[in-house]
C-alpha cells in the first residue's frame, strides 16, 4: 500500500510541475498624453492573471493599480488631476483590466478585454511581446473617452498611448 502512495505523489509532483500556469508577480504602467507630450506612471499595480502557455484560451489576465498613484512629475498637474474633473481618485480608486480573449501569433499576444477608468467601461486591445519573464504590451486609447477631458479640441486631442511591462513568475 506504502509502495501504490509513493508511486501516485510521485506522478503528481512530477505531473503538477509541467501544468503550472504562470502568473505576474509585479508591473508597472507608463503613459503619454500625446497631445502635450505629457508622460507619467501609475503605481500600486496588483494582479490576479493565470497565464496557461499551452493553451492561451484559458488564460486570464487581470489588474489594477491605484488611480491616486499618478505620477507625471509635476505636483501641481498630479493634483489636479486626481481631483473630480479628471480622475476622481476619490470616488474611484481603482483602474481596472480583465481579458475577455488572448491570442497568439509568432511576434504578438493579442490581450482583449475591458478597461475600467472612473467607472466607465470599455473594450480595449492591448499587443504584447514577451521577452524572457516579461511581457510588454501597449495600447492607445483616448481619456475623453472615459471622462477625462484634459484638452478640449476633439477626441483625438485627447490621445493616451499606455506601455505595460509586467513580470512574470
């Protein structure tokens, strides 16, 4: 009976060590008003994403970081826009992103999900690569879009490209 315990945690150990998803341990997230040429970082980031390799339909890939946590250098602009006309960090603290899909081809890792901002919802699609225990990935999306109007001539005015470079485990 000892001999048929041993054998099976041997196969599961053995078995357990190739299913293992990775996950992403830290990130950080960097963004350019484009407009004004206006860059700056968000911190605080968390994740919960189950990365499977072998089959990337299963996967999940999710955060947040602390919308207080914005950073462009410029005390008074940070100011500003953590107050209710841009961020609203008060009454949202949290910027959010869950995949709805992933997939892959030999240069990119399509992630497409929905990003939360000020509570306000949308379709985004974000290209990643990975290089060794990183992935890097970037998207373009429009503040105005969420509320966030920081220049009023148009939408395009209003141009973000955000840079995600997340660590893997």
């Amino acid at each position: 009976m000892n001999h048929l315990f041993f054998c099976y945690l041997f196969v599961a150990l053995n078995f357990g060590a190739y299913a293992q998803d990775t996950q992403i341990t830290k990130g950080t997230v960097n963004f350019t008003f484009v407009e004004k040429d206006v860059s700056g970082t968000l911190s605080d980031f968390s994740s919960t994403s189950v990365i499977d390799w072998d089959n990337l339909e299963n996967s999940v890939i999710e955060g947040q970081v602390a919308s207080e946590t914005i950073s462009t250098g410029n005390f008074l602009r940070d100011f500003a826009l953590k107050r209710s006309k841009y961020f609203d960090v008060e009454n949202h603290p949290l910027i959010t992103f869950k995949s709805t899909e992933i997939e892959a081809d030999s240069e990119n890792i399509t992630v497409y999900g929905i990003l939360s901002i000020k509570g306000i919802s949308k379709s985004t699609t974000i290209i990643f690569q990975k290089e060794g225990d990183t992935l890097t990935g970037t998207t373009t999306l429009y503040s105005s879009d969420f509320d966030i109007t920081i220049y009023k001539k148009g939408r395009t005015s209003n141009k973000v490209v955000v840079t995600f470079k997340l660590m893997l485990a």
